[in-house]
C-alpha cells in the first residue's frame, strides 16, 4: 500500500501528529461493552510527545516516504544513504528507543499500549536493518525504489497544483545523481546477488519514464528560471540514468557475486520485524503444510462435482492417490482456464470485475462501503518486474484522493506461449479475485476505513499483516457470500488462490533456510499450488528478491480467521458480520493479534 489536497502547513501537521496517541472510538460487537479508558493520562501525555517527537524526527529523515504519507513539508528533498545520513538515523533511533525504554507502557491506555508496541518494533527493526541486515552495503532496490518514488510520489496524484509539484520535481531530480552516486560507493558487489543486480538494471530506465509520462507533458506550467531549472535538472538526471546503465551493466551486473538467501538467523531475525505476530517459523511452516492439504482435499471435492460425467474425465474414487487427486484438479482446473481474456484486454477486464465485486459487496452489506475514489492503471515500468499487481492507497494524511489499483501490462516481447500461460493463471475467475483481493473488499477498502483511525503513528506504521492477511481473508468471505452465483469453478479458483498465499509462506522459508534449488520451488508451485509457469517463474525471481513479505498473506490471514471464529464463538446468535468488519477496520491496521486483544477485552501484549 502507498501513499498523496493541499499540502499541510507545520501547524496542521502537529495538530494531526497530536491526534496520533488519543484513543480511537470505533464501532464495537455488541458483547464488546468495556469502555476503553486511560490508566494514567500522565503517562499517556508523556506517550504522546514521544510519538510526535518521532513523527517530527523520522518524517524528515525519510523525505520519499514522507511525500507518499501525505506529509509535504519535505517534497524537495531525497533520502541521504550515506555514511553520515545513515549515522543521523540511527543516532535517532537509538535516543527515541531509549526513551520509549524509559516509560512504563502499563500506566498507558490500551490503544497507547497497542501503539508504543508497534513504535518499538519500528524502531528496533530500523536499528537492525541498518546495523545487522545493512541492505544498502548490497541491495541496489533499496536506491533504485527511491529514484523512482521521488517522482511518482510527487507526480501521480493532484495533492498541490501541478507548478508546485513541477518545483520539487526538479529539486528532487537535482539530488538524484547524488544518490547513484552513494548508491556506487556503498554497495559491495561481492555482497550484491546478480538477481538483484540484474533486476535494477533492467529497473532503471523506469525513472526516465515517469520523467516522460508526468514531467515533459506538463513542463509548460512553469515560465522563465523555474522552466529553466526544471529543463535542466531532466537533462542532468537523463545523463546520470546514462551513466547508471553503465555502470550497472558493466561493473555491478558482471560483478555481483553474493548469496540472495538471508540464512536462519537473519530470516528469523527478519521476520520477527516485518509479521509483529506471535508465530514463529516453525508454527508458519506447520500451520502451512496442513493447510495446504486440507485445501487440496477440498478442491478435489469440488472436481468430483464439476467433471461429473464429463467425457474423458480422469478417474475420481473417494479415496484418491495423490496422482489421481492431482489429475482430477488439473482437469477441473482447465475448465476455469478456458475463459480468459484477450491479451490486450486484462485491464478492461479488470474494469469490469471491479465493478461486479463493489456491487455484490454493497448488495450482500458484507461491510460499509467507503466513497474514496479508486482507479485501475497500468503499474508504471519502475515498479514492474516483482508482482502482477499492487493497491496503491493515498498517504494517511492526504485526503479524498484516488486509490490505486496497478496492473503490469503484458510485455511486449513475450512469446504467444509464455502469453497463454499467463492467461491461464489470469483466467477470469482469477482476474474477479484480483480484483477482490486488491480492491473490494480487500486492499482498497481496508485502507480506506484504516485512515479513519485517530492515530497518526498508527497509520504511519500501518502493518502490512493486517493488511495482507484481510485481503486473503475477504477472498473465502466473498466466495462464502456466493459470489458469482455459488459457481463452483469459482471457489476452485478462489481456493486455487488461496494455495498461492500458502505456498508463499512455505516458498520464503524454503529458499531463504533450506536452500531450496529452483526446481524445489517451481515443483512447490507448478504441482503443490498448481500455479502456471510463468507465474511461478515471476514468483521464484521474487522470493529472490524479497524476504520476510511473502508470508505476511499467510500468517495474516490466519490470524484473521482465527479472530473471527474467536469473536463468533463469544458472541453467538448475535455475531452480525458487518458489524464484525467494521469494527475489525475501525483499529486502523495495527498487526491482527492487537485487534483481536482489542475486541475480546484481552491484555494487550
């Protein structure tokens, strides 16, 4: 999810940052009476000041991401990587960790405590990641998302007249060149993995593109030394693109030797950070390899069904053999491929099933419809090369701006066969769960009603836990609902889906642990979660590229399963499910296991 009215003066941004630790008052299940009240307002006042303190310290300190949060005041300026910037953040870090160390976080209100529990964990990870993980001494991603998001976060949405936006533009482009620069002198190419090397390289030409789609079109809006500045700055930031594409296919492609594979103890390390959740690595993989069988059984149900007298139908006993399980789901499976949309018209499609999905969530009154505006594009190139698809939400503290709903369009110079392979993954039915998963009632909506949360801290540090885990969750909510007419090839897709956000989680381990070769990993995908090869190609580069983020769909939504069935088991007759998920988003995204303490008046710990 991502981030971007008017930008906000210092005054407005304090007076939001103040909101950041008041406590929320959402809308509660019915048996959920407990008034929530501050122990000790002291404490809560002390809480506060340190979270504005933070806010105030971090938001200048990531400039890129600040912009992409709604926070204006630093559209000029660009992350420092350098040794000296890196020292300043973690000097930071380690005082506001201190602090936060130094308050008794029992004396504080409940949603305090839910919060103070999210900053030490942003902290701490900050701190790890720069001395421990040190992914700017060999990931070239780190440099290259920020080129790119210095622009589109600036130029994508209509936050501030476009000559404004033109202004920083150009600062920003201006301090590009600088950042190649700190990019060259910190990475180890000994410790760059050639996937990471190779995927920038193709990467970075994506910054001359937005500089073509949002930059050149609308230079006209400036006049005399701002339209001069902003000229010169694309003509300097062209030559520095140049100069890059040199120097990452000549010295870091051929030169990159490192390892992509993180090893034990930093995956463990890692992701302890990025879920926030109390299952470990061993519970993941547990809970993961027996749900994986529990679905394949249930999708061989549904084969039965659907090939029933189907002539050449593959033999189907009650009991079947694994051959035989996998065949039956093989052959149902092709009777969802063969409708699938034309090669240049996924993102029409898309459209369409936008449109089916918000009127069947507004008819089945699964949860309160927000009026945001939210859109379809193309992913632009920058960000192409590591998901089919994203949901980019506008920034916490912007408001009434467009979602988001990005799809990366065919390439060019794929082969008709690797084209229908990514048709048949991408078959209608899985475009419709798409569409749900990464707007309605997924992504889209769940970030729409999390910025309705007083906290500012909390939408900041949004986690991608809840967010993940809700957007798999919605798939069985709506499937449950009857979508598309209780179609039975449906729920075979959607669980088919479902085996993806398994199999992620027992992909990232399996590569980052176990040493998984590529062909361990496309049999996971290809037989285990039947997957298509050219998304399980995509899914292999990006377990190499990532770690630590494919399991957050999992884990995520397992404990939002696992929330809902602990609320309908206290509350019975009387569980109403828009009320359910209404009040489960009214938190503002915090990970899963806070909402659930939240809702059955459990410690917050």
């Amino acid at each position: 999810m991502r981030t971007s009215l008017l930008p906000l003066t210092a005054a407005v941004l304090t007076a939001a940052i103040a909101t950041a630790c008041q406590p929320s008052t959402p809308p509660a299940p019915a048996t959920d009476t407990k008034a929530v009240t501050a122990p000790n307002a002291q404490a809560d006042e002390q809480f506060a000041a340190l979270s504005k303190r933070w806010l105030d310290g971090w938001l200048p300190l990531n400039p890129v991401a600040a912009t992409q949060i709604g926070d204006h005041r630093f559209d000029d300026q660009l992350d420092d990587l350098s040794a000296a910037g890196r020292q300043k953040a973690m000097d930071f870090s380690k005082k506001l960790l201190a602090e936060l160390d130094a308050l008794d976080t029992n004396h504080l209100s409940r949603e305090n405590q839910i919060d103070a529990a999210i900053l030490r964990n942003q902290l701490q990870a900050d701190l790890w990641g720069m001395e421990t993980l040190q992914s700017w001494a060999w990931d070239p991603q780190a440099y290259s998302g920020l080129a790119g998001g210095a622009i589109y976060n600036l130029m994508a949405r209509d936050f501030a007249p476009m000559p404004q936006r033109l202004n920083a533009a150009a600062a920003r482009m201006e301090k590009i060149p600088a950042l190649f620069q700190q990019m060259r002198e910190n990475l180890d190419p000994a410790r760059v993995p050639k996937i990471h090397a190779e995927t920038v390289a193709k990467q970075n030409a994506g910054v001359l593109s937005l500089i073509d789609t949002f930059i050149t079109p609308n230079a006209g809006q400036l006049k005399g030394a701002e339209r001069k500045r902003l000229d010169a700055a694309v003509s300097t930031l062209r030559k520095a693109v140049a100069e890059q594409q040199e120097w990452l296919d000549k010295t870091l492609v051929p030169a990159a030797k490192g390892d992509f594979r993180l090893g034990q103890t930093l995956y463990d390390e890692k992701l302890k950070f990025s879920l926030n959740s109390s299952l470990s690595r061993a519970e993941i993989k547990q809970r993961s390899e027996a749900e994986m069988t529990r679905v394949r059984t249930e999708m061989y149900a549904i084969a039965q069904q659907v090939l029933k007298d189907k002539p050449g139908a593959p033999e189907m006993p009650a009991r079947p053999n694994p051959e035989q399980q996998q065949a039956a789901i093989e052959a149902a499976l092709e009777l969802a491929y063969a409708e699938r949309p034309a090669r240049d018209k996924v993102v029409d499609f898309a459209k369409q099933t936008l449109a089916d999905a918000t009127a069947f969530t507004k008819a089945k009154d699964l949860v309160t419809v927000p009026a945001d505006p939210v859109k379809i594009i193309l992913m632009p190139e920058f960000q192409r090369g590591v998901a089919v698809a994203y949901c980019d939400s506008p920034g916490p503290l912007d408001k009434g701006l467009d979602t988001y709903y990005a799809i990366s369009p065919i390439p060019d110079d794929w082969s008709q066969e690797q084209v229908d392979s990514f048709l048949r993954e991408y078959n209608d039915r899985m475009i419709h769960l798409l569409s749900i998963h990464e707007a309605m009632p997924g992504h889209y909506l769940e970030g729409a009603h999390s910025v309705q949360n007083k906290s500012t801290l909390r939408a900041v540090l949004r986690s991608g836990l809840f967010a993940e885990g809700w957007a798999v969750y919605t798939e069985d909510v709506m499937a449950d609902a009857g979508y598309l007419d209780n179609d039975p090839l449906f729920r075979l897709v959607q669980l088919k889906f479902y085996l993806r956000t398994i199999s992620n989680a027992i992909l990232d381990q399996g590569v980052h642990v176990d040493n998984w070769t590529r062909e361990q990993a496309m049999e996971l995908m290809t037989k285990g979660a039947f997957q298509q090869e050219r998304e399980a190609a995509g899914k292999w580069v990006r377990a190499q590229l990532t770690s630590a983020q494919l399991p957050t769909y999992f884990v995520g939504a397992q404990e939002h399963f696992d929330m809902r069935k602990a609320v309908e088991a206290k509350e019975g007759a009387s569980f109403n499910a828009k009320r359910y998920h209404d009040a489960v988003l009214s938190y503002g995204a915090p990970p899963v296991r806070f909402v659930r303490q939240m809702l059955l008046d459990e410690p917050i710990k």
